[in-house]
C-alpha cells in the first residue's frame, strides 16, 4: 500500500498535514506507542500512530521526528482525542524534516485505523501472492516445455512492471526483453558487478539497476552470471523481489544444465590436446619395454572432426589459467573471452585449453586484452594469464601448437611486466624451442645429460647441478661464478672438472654449454 492509497480510505477521514510530495512512500504496517523515542521498535515503512500523551507543552518534538526518520518510517498519524489538535511544533518539525505528517479525527480510534488497513494490507498481500504462485507456474512450465531463458525473460518488464536481464561479467546479454538495456549500460552494470562487496548491489547508469548473483559456484565473479532488475528492488513489493530471485535461481539452473551438456566437449578437447604425435609416439617407445601405440594425423583429424574442427585448417592454440590454484572457472573465463569467435576449449592440467580458427586471430587476441583488462578486478588476488600459439598446419603440429600456448602462458605468469595475453610471437626464448619439442624427446634429452649429475648430487649430498647453472648463468666467467656461490676458485674448478667427467661434456666449449643449459630448462 501506498501513502496516497492510506489517505483514500474514506471511512478513516485522514488529513495529509506535511509531505505531499511524499504520497509514493510504501506503507508496510501499522504501530502505535506511545513512547517519546520509538525508532528502536522499527524497521521501515510503518505507519506510527501516537495520541502524544505522553507531551505536556515542553518537549521539543523535534526527538520524536529524528527518531522516526532514523528509523525509516513511512509517516506520522497524530490524533487529536488527547489534546483537541496537532501541536504546531509536530507540524514544524516534521516539515523541516521531510517526514509525512496525518491527522487523525478524535472520533476515529487508532483501532480502527489498525484494523481497517491491516485488512487492506493482508488483501494487497493475498492478492499479491496469487499473481506470483501463478508467475512462478508460468515460468516454471515455460522451462519445462524446453522455451529457454529468452521465453522466460521476455514478458518479465509486463508481470513485474520492470525489465531484467542476465548478463556476463563482460556486459554479454544472456536474455532478457529486447529494450530497455543498452549495450553501453550491461558493460556499466558488469563493471558493478566486477567490483560490488557485496550483493545485492545497486548501480546507476541514469536509472538504477539491482544486481542479484546467479549461483554461487564459481571461485570468480569473472566466471559467473548475474541479474540486472530494473529499479531498487529493496523498495519494491515482496512478491517483486521474491519473482527476481526465483529468476535468478532458473537462470542458474539452465547455466548448470548448459555447463553439463559442455563437459563432453571439454573432455573431447583435453584428449585431442593430449594425443601423442609420431615424435612423442616414438621417444615413449624407445624410453619403454613395450612398444608404444603409433598415433598418426590420420586420428588425429578424425578426433579433430569429432569436436568440430577442420583438419585442413589451421589452428592457434590458446591457454589459460586464473591465479596458481587448478579450477572448473578457468574454462569458463576462457569461453567468455572467446565468445565472439569459433572456439573449442577443454581443461587440461589446471589450464583451459582453447582451439581457434588461426584466420583473424589479431583480432581474436586484440578482444581477449581488451576484456581480460575488464576482468582483473573480480580476480581476487590471481592473475589471468593467457598465451597464443603460433598457427598449426595441420593435424600433426596440433601437439606442438598445446605446448608452445602453455609455455607462453606459464612465461606470461611468471613476468609480471609481460600484459595478460602474450603471443609466441613476441616472446623470442629458447622456452618456445623447448615447447615445440615433444615432451618424451625433451624427457630423454634431459635425463642423458643432467641424470649423472643428479645422482652424483643424491650419493654424495653435492651441489654440482646448481654449481653448473650457476657458471652457465654467469657465462662461464671462473670469478663471478665463484663469488656468487661464496667458494674459492680452485673449489669451483675442482667442481666443474667432475662436472665434465661424469657429463663427458668439455664446458670450455660453446657447443657443449648449450646443450647443458637447454637440459636444465628442460627441466
């Protein structure tokens, strides 16, 4: 009920005295004291009955007015049976500050006032409940019948007299009615809800919006949905709010159903990542007993056609990963990144692994800094990194493309100067040689070399393996590798000297040194 539906009732006789510009305010209850400061029993929108008893002439009202609008009470009944009229400085104060005053006729007792509008209350509640059991049937069924969020969506502005929508942290519409919400405003409301403390939230881009979360599974607000309402849901009806939260709540169950159908896909994508080419194949079979399954293009392209992709085209690699610890979110993120372009992503080893088109990837890059930039403040603490392979033509250099986007990811993490997207091409490192290498050959590259050192270091309990990444770092210089360690010279040679016994590698030799320190990034 509202202020103005109060002062309409004809059997009460109310008298507006102070606030009408005020008539809009909501009314959600009836109380009646008698007590000078009453704003402890409150808890906003009653209509406070008093006969000012407890007055004498003295009192400054003005406690009484305070306290009342601290409380956010809607306004002030009076009544006049006590002192036969509504002292002027109730009048006074309650017009300096804003608060609705109503007299009430000595003739009407406030127990009719009581019991005529709570009967009007609980009817407007009745009533109320009966519209949104049948909304809830409606959107319910609507669901059920397979119609979608857009069917759902799409009549709410004329069931709750306001639009809302779903929206991604990027400021994407999910659904919601065709008008009513800019594509400027959804990226204004995704920045509220990228930074909110807390929700239910409230933002204003010339109208106010209210955003309610859509579920709570997600470790990022970067991975999430959420609902935008029109107007401030904290000052609308019960059944309005309650009907956005039941919104809310089927926009969750229809992202889970989405998210369920998606992780076959996923899974598809992982093991396509995953498969061995012939080199891998071949440096599994000559590091095992038994010998390893050949995997050729041939499979490789029909797993390729299983998830989509053509294997005539060629494909960039992309990696993700949100912050150090493994997540579902990282998927997702990715998906929103890459929703303007023809992508598949799975999950592999804590990272999000996508396949794109390599025609256009410029762009496709250009978007991903743009929103990734977007998305660093709902991070919590973590980093999103990314890294893009080279192009891979064809189905054999797909391996290499995973593993050229995951080093580049994992280098882009570990460099805080390096932007959030980082492309192998500007990034030019022996890491990126490494990542092209199949990983059984880089394996069987390492052990031959480093494996005598490593178990030399375990018998003896020596330090030869970071002796000799300490002089390789140093560039061979005797003195600067002897002062960083806190040895002597002659002690550094002696270690370098066993060093070239048990490799079989003269370190005085170019040649030599750069097939060490290549065994040790491979690590």
């Amino acid at each position: 009920m509202l202020l103005r539906d109060l002062l309409d009732i004809s059997e009460l006789r109310l008298v507006l005295r102070t606030g009408e510009r005020a008539l809009e305010r909501p009314v959600r209850w009836v109380y009646t004291t008698e007590l000078v400061l009453p704003g402890r029993y409150l808890i906003g929108d009653e209509f406070v009955l008093t006969g000012l008893m407890w007055r004498k002439g003295h009192e400054d009202p003005d406690w009484l007015v305070a306290t009342l609008v601290e409380a956010g009470a809607s306004a002030l009944g009076v009544g006049t049976a006590v002192h036969g009229l509504v002292p002027p400085g109730i009048v006074v104060a309650c017009r300096r500050r804003g608060l609705p005053l109503i007299e009430v006729p000595a003739e009407v007792s406030f127990g009719t006032v009581n019991e005529v509008v709570t009967r009007r209350l609980m009817a407007e509640r009745t009533a109320g409940l009966t519209t949104a059991m049948g909304r809830h049937r409606r959107m319910i069924s609507s669901m059920a019948d397979g119609a979608g969020l857009d069917a759902v969506f799409a009549g709410t502005r004329e069931d709750l007299g306001r639009g809302c929508w779903i929206v991604t942290p990027t400021g994407r519409v999910v659904a919601g009615p065709e008008t009513g919400l800019t594509s400027d405003d959804a990226r204004r409301l995704a920045a509220g809800f990228l930074t909110a403390d807390r929700l239910p939230h409230v933002v204003r881009t010339g109208r106010a919006y209210t955003l309610l979360p859509v579920g709570t599974r997600a470790r990022h607000r970067a991975a999430a949905w959420f609902l935008a309402c029109e107007g401030e849901l904290g000052h609308a009806d019960e059944e309005v709010t309650e009907s956005a939260y039941e919104l809310a709540a089927l926009a969750a169950l229809e992202r889970a159903r989405i998210e369920e159908g998606r992780r076959v896909e996923r899974r598809m994508v992982a093991e396509l990542a995953e498969l061995p080419g012939p080199a891998d194949s071949a440096g599994s079979a000559q590091r095992s007993s038994e010998p390893a399954r050949l995997v050729d293009p041939g499979e490789v392209a029909a797993r390729m056609r299983a998830c989509g992709l053509s294997p005539v085209e060629p494909y960039v690699a992309v990696s993700a990963s949100v912050g150090e610890v493994a997540h579902p979110d990282e998927c997702v993120v990715l998906e929103e990144l890459l929703s303007g372009a023809r992508a598949v992503i799975g999950g592999l080893g804590g990272e999000a692994i996508a396949l794109v088109p390599a025609a256009g990837i410029s762009e496709v890059v250009a978007g991903m800094r743009a929103t990734s930039r977007f998305l660093e403040p709902s991070m919590a603490g973590g980093r999103l990194t990314i890294g893009v392979s080279g192009p891979a033509d064809g189905p054999a250099a797909l391996r290499g493309a995973v593993e050229e986007a995951r080093h580049t990811r994992r280098m882009a993490g570990g460099r805080p100067d390096l932007p959030h997207v980082v492309t192998s091409d500007e990034v030019q490192s022996h890491a990126l040689l490494l990542a092209n290498v199949p990983a059984a050959v880089r394996t069987s590259f390492r052990d031959r070399l480093l494996r005598p050192l490593r178990d030399y270091d375990a018998e003896h309990h020596s330090d030869l393996m970071s002796t000799l990444e300490a002089f390789l770092d140093c560039s061979g210089s005797w003195s600067r590798c002897a002062a960083r360690l806190h040895i002597h010279v002659n002690t550094l040679r002696y270690r370098i000297r066993r060093i070239e016994e048990l490799t079989g590698r003269d370190l005085s030799t170019l040649e030599n040194r750069v097939d060490l320190f290549l065994a040790l990034r491979a690590r």
